[in-house]
C-alpha cells in the first residue's frame, strides 16, 4: 500500500509555476493575474480564499481580491462579474461558491467570460472536457488527474467506480476518466444516492474516487484488493482526542480500506492541496492564452 502524498506533488507543481512566471516576466510578458469574488463571512469560504490569495503570491501571480457583504443584490454582483470580464488586466478570475440564498449560483456561473472561468464551471468548458477539447478544467478533477499521472496509476482498460454526480467532481470526472487519453482511457460507473446496489459494483472497481461527501461512506468489505482509492470528501467529525473538539475525516475508512489498496489519498494531505494548485495551473494558461491559442487553431 502506497499513500499518494498530494501535499508533495502540490509542492512540486508550485515550483514548476513559479519556474514559469519568472520566464514569462524575463521574456517581458505580463504577470498572470487572478481575481476572487467572495461574498458574506462563510469561515470555510473565507479561509479556502485566502489560502487561494497566499498560492497566488508564492507562485508570483498578481491577485485581487473583492469581498462583498452577504446583502448585495445579485444585480450588483452579476455587475461585478461584468467588471471581471472586461478587465484586460484580469487573466481569470472565479466566485467563491456557495453564495447567499437570494443569489443564483448558476446565473452567476453562466454570467462569467469562458475564457476567464478558471474554475471550470460554466457550460461551455464543462461542454469542451465532456468531448475532449481544451478548455479550463474543474479543479479537484484536474489536481486528481495529476496524482495518477505523477504517481504513474494505469488507468487504461480499468473500472473506474465514481461515487457521487456533482457538477464541480462527480460529473466532470467520469467526462475525464472516460477520454481516449492518458490518464484516463478507463470504463465509468457512476454511482450515486440512488444506486441500490453501490457495494456490490465498488467490488469490482479498479479505482473508486469517493466523492459523495459521506463521512466514513467507504468500508473495508466495499473495496477488492489492490484497488487505487481518492478520497475527495473533507467532513469535520466530533472528537474528544482534539483541542479543538473534531478531527477531519473523508468519505473513507481510512484505517480499514489502507491495507487493502495499492494506493489511497489521505484526508487531509491528499486531493486538497491538488485543488487549490491546479487553479493555480488554470490561471498561468488564462495568463499564456494558452487555450485561445487551440481554439483558433
């Protein structure tokens, strides 16, 4: 059993974009600039925020931030976001999600220029990743798509089990997983809350990215032997062996599926570090146009 250690790779993946940036300023180009909208006081969204802020300068991007109060209207936001995409000096940009009640989280999605959707969101990228074009691709997806390639995981001809549909994982990774690429190339079964028989196709699963937010969903008498699993939920769970009165856990049963896998991604340390970096790695290709280039080839 190896554990995927996605607090290296991020590390490493860092390093290579700063490399980047320093040759990209060298050569007299413009520094890639990445803008966040938040909005309220959310202390999970906050922090995820900052942590997002601090990369940016670690990495020599240029970041802004803009926090708004919990009650502006979503006409006032959507304006904002119109700001965003007119700005030239703004390679990409994302909105903190989720947002209040009384504001849209798709209308505010669609409301953003592709080309600047470094989150992966709106339709048009999710369009282009379910057909295989180049386009800005969800950050969990993406930063898991790195751990197989870089910790060398076959994926070619495996069952690859998805436990969860959502539009920022579940989805975008079966699209991904199911590509004529490398990593990927793989046969998908999407499971979700309404799948009667979850444990029995979990068994014949090659890989199972769990990502069904479900704390501890994942046992030992759901997993084959040798399997690769990528735990992507993050639940905070009461503990009395805290000073703070919980302990984070994932979807996984981390102490009972370990020593049945060939590899597995702790929590924390695992897939988190993945997202933020490969936001990170969408924001240098919004800076090098990278992929207006593809697109108008």
């Amino acid at each position: 059993m190896k554990i995927i250690d996605g607090k290296l790779i991020a590390a490493q993946i860092k390093e290579e974009i700063a490399q980047e940036v320093r040759e990209m300023l060298a050569a007299g180009q413009k520094r890639p600039h990445l803008a966040a909208i938040l909005v309220g006081h959310d202390g999970g969204s906050e922090t995820y925020v900052s942590s997002k802020v601090k990369t940016c300068e670690e990495v020599g991007f240029k970041s802004t931030l803009l926090h708004f109060e919990s009650d502006i209207t979503e006409e006032a936001l959507l304006q904002q976001i119109d700001l965003l995409n007119k700005d030239a000096d703004v390679d990409g940009f994302i909105v903190q999600l989720p947002l209040p009640k009384h504001i849209s989280d798709q209308k505010v999605i669609e409301a953003i220029d592709y080309r600047k959707d470094v989150d992966g969101f709106h339709p048009i990228n999710v369009g282009k990743v379910s057909i295989g074009l180049p386009a800005f691709v969800s950050a969990t997806p993406a930063g898991i798509l790195e751990l197989f390639k870089r910790y060398e995981i076959p994926t070619s001809g495996k069952h690859c089990v998805i436990l969860g549909r959502s539009n920022i994982v579940g989805k975008p990774m079966a699209a991904l997983m199911m590509q004529k690429t490398l990593p990927g190339d793989s046969t998908v079964t999407v499971c979700h809350s309404s799948t009667p028989n979850i444990k029995e196709i979990c068994l014949q699963a090659d890989i199972i990215v769990a990502a069904l937010g479900s704390p501890e969903f994942l046992k030992a008498d759901m997993v084959k032997k040798g399997a690769v699993v990528i735990d992507v939920g993050t639940s905070r769970v009461a503990s009395d062996k805290t000073k703070s009165g919980f302990r984070l856990v994932g979807d996984v049963k981390f102490d009972e599926v370990a020593p049945l896998c060939s590899y597995i991604t702790p929590v924390p340390g695992g897939v988190g570090p993945m997202t933020i970096i490969s936001l990170m790695r969408n924001t240098l290709l919004a800076g090098k146009k990278s992929l207006l280039n593809k697109d108008s080839k």
